[in-house]
C-alpha cells in the first residue's frame, strides 16, 4: 500500500496513473480497510488531481471503487465527491464535442463519471438530508442531458434522477422541471428508454402526489395521458415496448384514488382497445390489472362500459378481472 501511495505523488503522470490502477486492484482485494480509512482524504485528493490532468475511464472505475467498499463512511465526501465528478464531466463533454475523430476515451470517461454517482447517491441511501444538499450540483447535468444531448448516456443519467426523486427528503420544485423534459423525450425519441424513465416519473407520482395532481402549468397529468394514449394506440409498437405504459396508469389510480375520476374513461378505453389487440400474455396480465385498478369506481366504470360499441368484449372483460387472475 506505501508503494501505492508513493507511485500517487511520483513527478511522471504515466507513475501516478498506473498506481491508480493498482489501488483499484488492492481496494477490491482488501479485506481490512483500516488500511486505507487513515488516508481516504488523502487518496481522493489525488484522484481529483489527476482527473483534472487526464480523462480515463479507469481513474473513475477506481474511484467508483473505493465508494462501493466504504458505503455510507463516504458520506462526509459525497457532497465534495459529486461537485468533483459532475466538473470531470463537463471536463469530458467538452472534450468528446470539441474533437470527433478523437478516441472514445473522453465519452468512456463521462459515462464513468455517471456511474460513479450514482454509486455515490446509493451508498448514502439512507441519509435522505445529504440528497438535497447534492442536488444543485446535479441540476444541471440532469436537465441538460436528459434532452436529445445525452442520448449517449441517458440510461445513467435517468438512474441519477431515479435517485434524487426516491431518496431526497421530498421531490423539489426543481426536480419537477425535469416532468417536462422526460415527456418530452418520450414523446420524440427516447422509447427505448421507456423502461427506464418509468421509474423516475413513478416517483414523482407517488411520493410528489399532491404537487402531479394541483400543478396545471405545467399540466402533468395532461401531459402523462398524451404521451400514454399514442404509445398504448400506436400500431406499430410491440406488445414489450408499451409494457412500461400500463404499469404507469397503474401508478397513477393507485396513488391518486378519489382525485383521477375524472380520467377513468379516458384510460379505460386505451386500455380496452389495447386489450383487443395484445398478443403476449404479460402485456395482457398487465392491462387486467389495470382494469382492476379502476374496480374503485365501478359505478363508473360500468357507466362508460355500456356507452362503448365492445360492450360484449368489455363485459367478458369484467367477468375475467372479477374471477381470474388471467384472461
């Protein structure tokens, strides 16, 4: 361990480079960490030294390293730590934008920098208060690449906002600026990533319930049912695509019972239509429990059933969700 520390202070870059990697392999190895804990401040000094000199990848794995074995002892560091990998990342970035025929190792290492955060924001799962104190730091790096500019790590950067939504004390009114960014991104061209942004916009809904539902600018329960109305009619889109989409309107009559009513023909019958034509058995396991959410207003639910031209469809429908657990 003194060789290591010692290579961290050596005068050549390429020195202090390789004993990084080195540390990386005695961390995941270390067995006694009382070894390292004396030092920990020491160590990420050097790391953040070095992050400001190169852009490698393997800095950050290290790095990401360390977190994941300390956990929670990192918590005095997570605030330094964010604020120092968040400029690693504009750092790469700007890198990566400025030169497209450079090598990859620029994006490799924003991606890392991700990664690293959000091992940050885990180890410190239970120290709610320290989420919003990080927070200013993320903002940015959240807003901006969760438009078409993070396409390259958008799948990170949603996990960092699953965090921040699920963890923080309560969901700010900051946070909820990015409602409008993820639709946006559905709605254009992130549906591969629907699976992934189910989970923030789930936590938006459930824990930010009172906010989703008094809010009309921006509008977001309005702006939920456009975006779920064109994925669930759409056509085109495979049974697996759209499976994120029921489990959304699941989220919102089970969070909001008593306050949606007004919805309940309007998701009913994307529902219904969506049922007809569903081939894979999960999809339609999904949509009957759908239809069972909305058992919470069955007056209503008849109601609209009997204005539908499938009143045969929908009344087997009925039958199946009351005594079956499958169609």
């Amino acid at each position: 361990m003194h060789c290591i520390v010692s290579g961290m202070h050596d005068p050549d870059l390429p020195v202090r480079v390789d004993s990084v990697f080195a540390l990386r392999s005695f961390v995941e190895a270390c067995k006694d960490l009382n070894e390292i804990r004396p030092i920990l401040p020491q160590l990420l000094d050097e790391f953040f030294k070095l992050m400001n000199e190169v852009e490698n990848e393997d800095l950050v794995f290290t790095l990401e390293t360390i977190v994941d074995k300390f956990g929670e002892e990192m918590a005095p560091y997570a605030l330094g730590l964010c604020q120092n990998l968040a400029a690693a990342f504009w750092r790469c970035m700007a890198s990566s934008e400025a030169d497209d025929e450079a090598d990859d190792s620029g994006a490799l290492a924003a991606v890392g920098c991700l990664r690293a955060i959000s091992t940050i924001l885990e180890s410190i799962s239970s120290l709610p208060h320290l989420f919003t104190q990080i927070e200013p730091t993320l903002l940015p790096i959240m807003r901006r690449m969760l438009t078409s500019d993070g396409q390259d790590v958008y799948e990170e950067v949603l996990e960092i906002v699953s965090y921040m939504s699920f963890y923080s004390p309560t969901i700010s009114l900051d946070m909820w600026t990015l409602w409008p960014v993820m639709m946006e991104a559905l709605n254009d061209w992130a549906i591969d990533f629907f699976e992934n942004i189910l989970v923030p916009l789930d936590n938006y809904i459930s824990r930010g319930t009172d906010h989703f539902l008094a809010c009309k600018d921006p509008d977001y329960q309005q702006s939920l049912w456009k975006a779920l109305q064109s994925i669930m009619m759409d056509e085109n889109m495979e049974d697996s695509d759209i499976e994120p989409a029921p489990k959304l309107i699941e989220v919102v009559f089970q969070n909001c019972k008593g306050n949606v009513d007004h919805w309940v023909e309007h998701y009913l019958r994307i529902t219904i239509e969506r049922l007809r034509r569903a081939h894979k058995p999960y999809l339609k396991c999904l949509l009957v429990q759908v239809v069972r959410c909305y058992m919470n207003t069955p007056i209503l639910v008849l109601y609209f059933l009997s204005q539908c031209c499938c009143v045969l469809l929908s009344t087997k429908t009925m039958w199946s969700v009351f005594l079956s657990d499958e169609l």
